[in-house]
C-alpha cells in the first residue's frame, strides 16, 4: 500500500478592497518584500485584459471598480508535494489552473517553500487567486470590465461574474468534487514522476482509519513553542499525541483485560459455594453517595442529550431559513433581470432608473443575507441570539417533550454538584493554609529557641 502524502485544499473569498494587498502579499512585493519572506519558489498570472501590463494593475482596478459589498477574487490554497523539485511542483499548479480556470478567469499564483519552524523540512503550497469576472471577446476598459453584466447588450456591460445563486449543498458537492480533482491531478503528476506516496482528500472516518486527527500548528505558535512558550495549540497537540499514544494501546490492553477475565473465572469456579442468607428488600439501605453520584450520572446524560436535541432543531432552523431565502433571492433576481431587460430608449427612462436603484440596493441586500445564513448567522433576526435560542428551545421541547421537562431538574443537580465541588476546595485550600500557618509558626519557634 503506497504511503499516504500531505493533502491540503481549501476555497477563500477575499472583499473587493482587499485583493492588491493579498496579491503582493503572495508575491512577495511591496512592504512584504523582505530577507525574512524569503520562501518565494515561483509567481505568475495569466489571462489579464489588455489594459493590465502587469497584475497589480488588475487587482488595484478590481479593488477601485468592483461593488462595495462584492467579494474582489477568490483563493485556491494547496499543498504541494514535498517529493517535487521545484519544476515539477510549477508544472502542475499550471495544470491545475488550466483545469479549473481555463482561459476564462484572470489569475495571480505563487507558491512558497517556507521552512517549517519545529522540524526544519520544506512545507511547500500554492496561493492561486483568481477573479470572479468571466472574459468573452468583448474588449472592455478597466472602469467597464467590473460593472454589472448586462445580458441584453453585453457590450454596455461588465464582463459575467459567476454562476448565479446556488445553495449551500450545492457549494458543498463544488467543493468536494475540487477537492477530488486536485487529489486526483497530485496523484497523476506523483506517478508521473516515480513517486509512490499518493494523497486522498476524503477524511480518516470516510476512509474507515480511526485515528485522531492533526491540527496545523502555524508559524506563529510554532515560533512561541521553539522558545519554549506555551500556547493554546501546542498544548492540543501534545493533548492529541498523549491521546493517540494511549488509543495505540487499547489493544493491548483489551488483551490483558480478556486473559484477567478468564483468570478470574477460574479463580470463582474453584471457590466453595456459600450458602447466602436471605436479605429481605426492606433490610436493604441505599447508599446515599452512591444514590447522588447515580443522579448527577443521569443528570449529565439528560442535559448532554437535550443540548444535543437543541442544537440540532437550530441547524434544521437555520436550513429553513437559508431554503426561504435563496428561493426570495432567486424570484428577486428574475424579477430584477426582467426590469432591466425592459429597459427604455428614451420616454421613462428616469423612473426605470430610479427603479433600478433601488432594486439593485434590495438585490444586494437579499445576497449579503443569505451568505450570512449560509455562515450560520442570522440577519433577519438583527443578529438576535436570544430569539434565535428561543426558536431552537421551542421546537425542541415540541419534539421531546418528557427530555425538556426532566432537564431543568438535572440543570439543579449539576448545579448542586458543582456548588459542593467548590465548597469542598475551597475546605482543602483553608485546611491547607492552616498546615502552612502551623509549620510557619513551628519553624518560628525553632529560631528563636535556638537563638
């Protein structure tokens, strides 16, 4: 079975005034020119109109001519085979390019060969940000090439950005089937190259590898933990490798466990058999501190599944709403494509574009809503997290009606034990306090006995 190699893909969006600061941050350019970034293995763009010389002239014209509230590009970032030399690695960035944007987008790549902080070997990947905008034959200015598209009279128009709406199921297939055409071409260009590792984009549950995941510790952190200062992700990934050490000796354990058991059962059988007295149910006193562990035991199981049950009903909730919206979003863009298809040559021509205004500002509005339902945010709500919880409680105690009432209940049983949890320190630390006034006091004694 070949080894498996470090697969990495994700999709960014950037805002329309951020795009010729992240393009010279990925070339290396401007104020991020420095000997400390000096990892740049290669940079190259593509598909440009004529009126860009160079790629900071189109991202500085996307960031000046594109609408306030438009995304300004959006950001294929891969990892790149370490197994690679240099040549191979830009091969097939280009290859991957010419497969997903063809010569229809206009493009900045650059890839970086950084150094890894903790184990010193290469961690080269590819920044390809790309621009919305989709090219046709038509030639257009700079100020014209990032208006609306006009499908009528394309030529009074910007260049096509997009494909329109789509759902949040289907950007999720997009991505996953991008994410397996990248894994596909790395695997192509591995074999091509005599390499035996191979990478898989799915994750380790969908391959049926039961192994706690990694998370990327970062520059950043990577640098603080180098100097020996903790932070919040170095401690996860030592909590991680203690984890993933101890499920390694799971099996082991179970052996020992099976061998004990079967131990213990010839130990019981060679036993003699005692006759036991009858005790009747009433002689039977139930251990108080057995009986309020038994409770706070179920009372963890209860509140554990009723925030389950509320979480859920917030996620069908949010479904809901993001479904009502892109289907408001959708009969509003047809209503809207309808009005400027019936765009007047001249009698009523201010009311149409007084019309169109507004449309256009109600148009945006009903977008940015629904990518905020998209990211699990709730505008029509007014970002209301109260109202929101109140929707998900409702329906979620109309569904489980016997787990709602018994929740409250465990919610005091918990708070019970916690409040006795903290009495108890707070003893231990008083008692504590009194030793180490006691020793203080002894050890006063001492010196001034001696003296």
């Amino acid at each position: 079975m070949p080894a498996m190699a470090s697969y990495h893909c994700t999709v960014k969006a950037g805002a329309s005034s951020s795009a010729s600061a992240h393009a010279a941050y990925i070339e290396r350019d401007g104020k991020y020119k420095s000997k400390s970034r000096d990892d740049l293995e290669a940079v190259e763009s593509g598909n440009l109109p004529s009126w860009a010389e160079h790629s900071s002239d189109f991202w500085k014209a996307s960031d000046s001519y594109e609408r306030a509230n438009a995304k300004g590009y959006r950001e294929y970032e891969v990892a790149l085979p370490r197994e690679m030399l240099p040549a191979q690695r830009l091969e097939l960035v280009r290859d991957f390019i010419r497969q997903e944007l063809g010569d229809r987008h206009a493009y900045t790549f650059a890839i970086h060969n950084p150094r890894a902080a903790l184990e010193g070997g290469e961690q080269p990947h590819a920044h390809i940000m790309f621009s919305e905008r989709q090219r046709d034959s038509i030639e257009r200015p700079e100020a014209q090439y990032f208006k609306r598209w006009n499908a009528k009279n394309p030529e009074k128009g910007g260049c096509k950005k997009g494909d329109g709406y789509k759902s949040a199921e289907q950007r999720k297939t997009e991505l996953v089937a991008l994410r397996e055409r990248w894994g596909s071409l790395q695997n192509d260009h591995l074999e091509k190259h005599g390499h035996a590792d191979r990478v898989d984009h799915r994750t380790l549950k969908e391959r049926g590898i039961e192994r706690i995941p990694t998370e990327h510790l970062g520059p950043t952190a990577a640098a603080m933990e180098q100097r020996g200062v903790p932070t919040r992700r170095g401690l996860a990934k030592a909590q991680r490798e203690a984890d993933a050490a101890e499920v390694a000796d799971i099996p082991e354990l179970s052996k020992r466990l099976r061998a004990d058991c079967v131990q213990l059962v010839k130990l019981e059988a060679a036993k003699p058999d005692p006759t036991p007295s009858p005790v009747k149910p009433d002689q039977v006193k139930p251990n108080p501190i057995q009986e309020r562990r038994r409770q706070e035991e179920m009372s963890v199981q209860i509140v554990k599944m009723w925030r389950e049950v509320v979480h859920k009903e917030r996620e069908e909730h949010l479904k809901e709403l993001t479904a009502k919206a892109f289907e408001t979003a959708k009969a509003f863009s047809v209503h809207f494509q309808a009005h400027m298809d019936a765009e007047p040559r001249l009698f009523g021509r201010k009311a149409w574009e007084a019309k169109r205004v507004a449309m256009d500002h109600r148009y945006d509005r009903l977008k940015v809503d629904y990518d905020e339902l998209k990211t699990g945010r709730y505008p029509f709500l007014s970002n209301d997290k109260e109202a929101v919880q109140k929707a998900a409680l409702e329906r979620a105690t109309a569904k489980q009606p016997k787990l709602a009432a018994a929740q409250a209940p465990a919610e005091a049983i918990l708070r019970a034990r916690d409040q006795r949890q903290q009495e108890e320190r707070m003893q231990r630390v008083r008692e504590e306090d009194q030793i180490r006034q006691a020793k203080k006091a002894e050890r006063g004694q001492d010196r001034g006995y001696s003296r």
